[in-house]
C-alpha cells in the first residue's frame, strides 16, 4: 500500500498532484484544507475559531489538525493507498503521524517536497479561482473558465478566497518555511525534492517516475 505525503508551500500545486495521483492510482486523498473548510461550513464553535485563523494566514494548532487528521484516516478505507496533503506540518504532527502510521501499517511512507517561490506563489494565488461546490481549481489568466465565474466540471460559482491576498499570502509563506524546516528534517533522506516552478504535466511524471 502507498503511503504519500505531499508537503509544499500553499499554492505549490499539492492539491492539483495529489488530486491527479489519486484519479490514477484510486489513492485516498485527505488535504488539510478540505478538512478545515468542512469544519468552516458547520458554523461550529470550532469552525469559528478556525475562520479567524486561517483569514489571518496562521497555522492551525497542532492538536487541532492532529485529530481531525487522526479521526479521517481511522474512518476511512485506506486500503489502494493513502495521500496526505499539506500533513505534517510541525514535528508534532509528524511524530503523532508516524505513531498512526505503525498502528495502523499504513507503512513508511513517501514523502515529496514541492519546492516553489513567493513570486511565483503570487502568480498563482492572486489569480486562483475555486469552485464553491466542488473545490475545483482555475485561474485568471493561466487556466481560465470556459463560461466566467463557473466551474467547467459541476457549473457552480468560481470564487475568490479571502485569503488570497498579497499579505496573507507572504505571512502564509513565511510561516511555512519557518515550520517545515524541522519537518524536512525529521524526515530526513526519506524526502524526494520536486521542483514545482516547472510545469504542471513535467512535476506530475517526475511523481509517478518516482512512485514507480
């Protein structure tokens, strides 16, 4: 069974790749945003709390994204693989990660590093469309809608998130890369560095290269 970890700066492309993986392969995706923006929608008091930090582009508390990663993965059918996007994060989430992992013999797993800059994070997340239904992605300029402001695949309103703005975006970045350092770290030699600036279909087969 494959066990991916997809890690990367927001907006590097490991939602897109992981997303692209697990269409090929039948992998199980479970991404840190899409399990902070379902616990947005409940208008809980969790999602209210959550709301105010990711508007602020801060990192979500270790405890916080540790069992709602935790409960997924325990519920779920992870049996044609695994894809983890944007977790760990911090040495706690991946200490409590790799507990998981042996309790459930998930096995080691495959770690690949999307390496991008802020100017091209800029690029790609100033312009970024989403689909308000089912979180597909498009741009502005690079990979417009065929019908403005509606996803070409369920036809629902394209919208622009709150926190895809210029600040936002560079506090996001930098807290990132203040966090993965130790991550990478811990990891270790077990890492597999991609370069994300280059395009879309050549970071793909460099994946799968590297899965095969």
């Amino acid at each position: 069974m494959k066990n991916i970890i997809f890690l990367g700066a927001p907006g590097s492309g490991k939602g897109t790749q992981a997303s692209r993986l697990c269409e090929e392969f039948g992998f199980l995706k479970i991404s840190t945003g899409d399990l902070i923006r379902a616990e947005l929608g409940k208008d809980s008091a969790l999602g209210r709390s959550l709301k105010s930090i990711v508007e602020s582009g801060a990192l979500v508390p270790d405890e916080i994204m540790i069992e709602l990663f935790k409960q997924t993965i325990i519920s779920s059918n992870t049996r044609n693989g695994l894809v983890l996007d944007g977790f760990p994060r911090t040495v706690d989430q991946a200490i409590s990660y790799k507990k998981l992992s042996k309790e459930m013999a998930l096995g080691e797993p495959i770690i690949f590093y999307l390496n991008v800059s802020l100017e091209s994070l800029f690029d790609r997340l100033l312009g970024r469309l989403t689909c308000s239904s089912c979180q597909a992605i498009f741009h502005t300029t690079t990979c417009p809608p065929k019908i403005e402001n509606k996803c070409d695949k369920c036809g629902a309103e394209l919208i622009k998130r709150a926190d895809d703005t210029r600040e936002v975006i560079k506090n996001r970045f930098e807290v990132f890369e203040n966090q993965i350092k130790a991550v990478l770290e811990f990891y270790s030699n077990s890492v597999h560095h991609i370069d994300a600036q280059k395009d879309s279909e050549s970071v793909y087969a460099e994946l799968v290269s590297v899965l095969n």
